[in-house]
C-alpha cells in the first residue's frame, strides 16, 4: 500500500525516534460494545514531562485499523503519526465535542507492517499535569459499505444523513441535507464541488455529499451558494480565506444581485453592471488589496501572478495585462479578479497547471473558513497577524495538492492564529465599503481570456 506523506508538518528528528517509548499491545479485556477493537495500547503519567516529550513508538499491521486518544489537562495540540523514517502520514486536529480535553484520531489504516511513532500533542499545566495516550486496533476490519442516498429531479429540502457512512447524490433542483448534530460535530472538507462530513466523536461516520446546495444542522444552516465566488473575491484581492461574517455577507450581496456564479462571467459584469462594480471596487480599492499590491502597473501584474499562481508571469501576460491597464481598458480594481478568469479559462499546459492551483487555493480557503466556525475560531481571524497566518497556507499549495490531506495543514494554521482577548467580540467582515481614495477608471473591455494573457 504507498501513502503520502504530509510535507507541511516537521518530521520526527533522529533522537525524538530513538528516544521514544514503545507501547505494548495486549487483547481486550472485554469486547468493545462500539468498535470492532482487538487490541489495547495504554499509557498513562501522572508527573510534569519534558516539552516534546510526547513521542511514542508502536508496532502496526499492514491494513488494520487504528484509533488513537489523547488527553491532557488543557486540549491537545495535535495527534500526529509518522512512519519509520519520522515522516508525518496523518495528523488530527479535531477535539472530540464531550468537552474531556481530549482529542481523537479515528481510522488510521496502517499502510505496512512494521514501526510507527505518534505525537499526542498534550498541553499540561502544573494544577493537573496528568495525561494519557491510548491506541485501540481493530486487525480484522470488514470495508464499510456506503449508504447510497439519492435525490430526486426537484428541490429535496429535507434529506436526513443515518448513523451510516452515507454518500449521498442530491442531482438537481436545490437540495439541503440535514444533520441532527450541531457543525461542530464536524470536520467539512471541500474538494472539487464534494462536500466531505467526518463526525468527530471516536466512533466516527464518514458522509461524501454530492449536488447538496444547503446544511441544515441542529445550529446553524451553510448555504453553499456562492461560495466559491466569495472565496475566489478574498484570494483574488487579499490573499487569503474569507471570515465567517465576511462570507456569509458577501453570498448574501451576490444572491440578491443574482450575480452568475461564475469567476468569469462576474468579472465581465464590471463593465455594465454597476452594482458589481460597485462590489468588486470595495475589494480592488481596499487598503488590504492596496498594501498587496503595490508600484507601477507592470510590478502590479507581477505581485498578482505571484499571489494566485506562485510564479511570475512570462513576458507576453506582462505585457498584455500591463499595456490593458496603462491604456485604461481594465482597472486595477478589476485587474485581479479577471487575471484569475484568464487562468481558469486558459487551456495551455500552463493555464490548465494554473487553473488547478486556483481551484485548489477557493477549496481550501473555503475549508478554512468553514473550519474557523468548527473549531470555534471565528473570532481569533481577525488583524494582520491571522490575515498573515491564511496567506501562508494558501502559498504553501500546488496544483497537486491532495485537498482532503492538506486539511491537516488548515488545522494546525487556525491554532495558529492569535488568542482572543476574553473582551473581544464576534470581528465583522472587515472589508472596506465601496468608495476609495483611488478614483475610478472607465473601464472600457478587455478579453481575459485572451490567449497571450497568460503564455509563458
């Protein structure tokens, strides 16, 4: 079986894996009423530990199936797995919703028999240091068989999710899932139009959704509408994910102006809509996209390239988005947001390695910000500091990146965002309204899809 390894987290040194203490296996006591476990590894200390000194080794068959706890007086940082070579090959953010300050890494499949390491990632504290680390196998998995639900031709408004692993198609009209758990028993992942929902107790359903426009949970609703414009506005112009307010406000402009969900169709809206324009200036014109991009027109073209596509662009998408700005047919404002269309709709070599860097940069900020509401760190992305933070991540991705896998890597981002004062309230969006210190330009037409827009 090949895996991948997860190449934003550090691996393990040489002296973190020889110093590791093993855990031992032994039968269960006694079946396990909720999982099919057969084997228990257990450790438990009571006395202050060294930082870092929560690495442990373990034996692991090729194809069973592991479940890993960690608890320590504070929430866990992360449970991390590494292969023989100090590799990380899994890692788990989401902390389990009974509030034990523990968290929990569901389903890990061994790819080969032999070593392994796992971080438990405990955060102790001197009133109560104690922590524990449990590992539970299951040698003899039988493959889940997925719950197939489908929709029907029209608007299904109430299809259920079941304690199953359901994969669930909801074809046309406007379809809305409904879960009986609040959002933050989830982890929801974005990737190429599917929406993945892991439950995130330890004995966790996976639920693949397909054509679903609504989640409806106990707590709140996610409408999908528009999300990826939104998401596509904030990458564009700033460089990073949407807030939670800030989406949500901004899909709710777009439904009422009926706006095509389309990058491309929007961006050529600018010219004779002036409501869009009015919506993409706020962005264009902010101090937020000012401060990214900055200089002559020519340096403006390159500090976009290098935000959406990480490269600089060749001579003739210089010259050709430069010399449409020099000579007044596309505005700065507008700029970004119709290099971005020229990338997604360009089918060179290049343009197709573009759009897939794009799609894959609106995936994941979309994760981000969904996660930023699961992990309840909607208020931490607020200032400079977070905004940096977001901006990292999405220039850590490529073309390639495997969406599903890299939501380890948006976990441990938004723990990485700056503590909340226990005074500070639910941030706004906190992007600029219409009206700025830059006058507008007429903008006249320009054709972002033009074949010279983005050659070498």
């Amino acid at each position: 079986m090949t895996y991948k390894t997860i190449d934003s987290l550090p691996d393990l040194n040489a002296t973190q894996m020889r110093l590791a203490q093993n855990l031992a296996f032994a039968p269960l006591s006694m079946p396990s009423p909720i999982a099919d476990w057969d084997l228990h590894a257990y450790f438990m200390d009571f006395s202050a530990r060294t930082p870092g000194d929560d690495v442990f080794a373990f034996s692991a068959t090729a194809g069973s199936v592991y479940d890993i706890h960690s608890r320590s007086a504070r929430d866990p940082s992360m449970i991390k797995v590494y292969d023989r070579l100090g590799n990380a090959i899994a890692a788990e953010y989401d902390l389990e919703i009974h509030g034990d300050h523990g968290a929990f890494m569901s389903d890990f499949i061994a790819p080969y028999s032999g070593i392994y390491y796992v971080s438990a990632g405990w955060v102790q504290t001197a009133e109560s240091p104690n922590v524990t680390l449990s590992i539970f196998a299951d040698e003899n998995p039988v493959a889940d068989v997925p719950n197939v639900i489908k929709g029907t031709a029209g608007n299904d408004s109430s299809i259920y999710l079941t304690y199953l692993n359901d994969h669930v198609n909801g074809g046309a009209g406007t379809d809305t899932v409904r879960a009986i758990a609040p959002l933050s028993a989830f982890s929801m992942v974005l990737d190429d139009g599917i929406i993945t929902l892991t439950e995130r107790s330890g004995y966790k359903n996976v639920d693949v959704l397909r054509n679903i426009e609504v989640l409806q949970f106990s707590d709140t609703r996610i409408d999908m509408a528009y999300v990826g414009l939104s998401q596509a506005l904030y990458v564009s112009y700033f460089g990073r994910a949407a807030d939670v307010n800030g989406l949500k406000s901004f899909q709710a402009q777009l439904t009422a102006l009926g706006a095509p969900a389309g990058v491309g169709e929007f961006s050529a809206r600018y010219a004779t809509d002036a409501a869009v324009k009015s919506l993409i200036d706020s962005f264009g014109t902010s101090s937020e996209s000012h401060a990214l991009y900055s200089g002559d027109n020519k340096t403006f073209v390159k500090a976009v390239f290098f935000n959406l596509l990480n490269r600089v662009p060749g001579q003739a998408g210089l010259d050709f988005w430069s010399g449409a700005i020099d000579s007044g047919a596309l505005t700065r404002a507008n700029a970004s947001l119709s290099i971005m269309a020229g990338a997604l709709a360009n089918s060179s070599t290049q343009g197709r390695e573009d759009a897939a860097l794009v799609r894959t940069k609106i995936d994941v900020a979309s994760n981000f910000t969904f996660a930023l509401e699961t992990e309840n760190a909607s208020a931490a992305y607020n200032g400079a500091e977070a905004a940096a933070v977001a901006r990292t991540l999405l220039r850590s991705l490529t073309a390639d990146t495997d969406i599903l896998a890299f939501q380890a890597s948006v976990k441990l981002a938004i723990g990485k965002l700056p503590p909340v004062p226990r005074s500070a309230l639910e941030h706004l969006a906190d992007l600029p309204q219409a009206g700025s210190d830059v006058p507008p330009v007429l903008l006249t037409g320009s054709d972002s899809a033009h074949p010279a827009a983005l050659l070498g």
